[in-house]
C-alpha cells in the first residue's frame, strides 16, 4: 500500500522545519525571558542572537505566504469570465 504524498508531508515538515507558531512561540519566550532581566549577560546575548535568528525564519515564512496568496489571488482573477 501506498500512501499519497499529501499523507506525509505534514509529518515531514514537522521534524524538519518548525512551524511560524512554533516559531513564534519560541521568540515570545525570549523575548520575555530578556524583559524580565534575570539572565545573565551571556545568556542574554545568546538570547538575543536566537531571537534575531528566529525573527529571520518568521518573516520569511510570512513573506512565504504572502506570495502564495498572491499567486492564488493571480489565480482567481484569470479564471474569472471578462
């Protein structure tokens, strides 16, 4: 038996990439761990460097998506009778 690709794909992409939430989630943490100031100045700085790193994967995810609805936006448009 075989199983469809849209089956496993989900699962994939969970133990290789993490999702914008989870992302997300994670810089939140952060972000309050470096508010509320007890950490010391090593964490804090490495807090920091993950936090700029996660940043990176939201917006690229988020720009991702833009450019998906985008293109089914794009979509719906040309299949619409003039």
């Amino acid at each position: 038996m075989s199983r469809s690709k849209s089956r496993t794909a989900p699962s994939v992409r969970l133990l290789t990439e993490p999702s914008f939430e989870e992302l997300e989630r994670e810089l939140d943490q952060i972000v309050t761990r470096l508010e509320q100031g007890q950490v010391s100045l090593d964490d804090a700085i490495a807090l920091w460097a993950r936090g700029e790193e996660l940043y990176k994967l939201c917006v690229a995810k988020l720009d991702g998506a833009q450019g998906k609805i985008e293109e089914l936006s794009a979509r719906i448009e040309t299949a619409r009778p003039a």
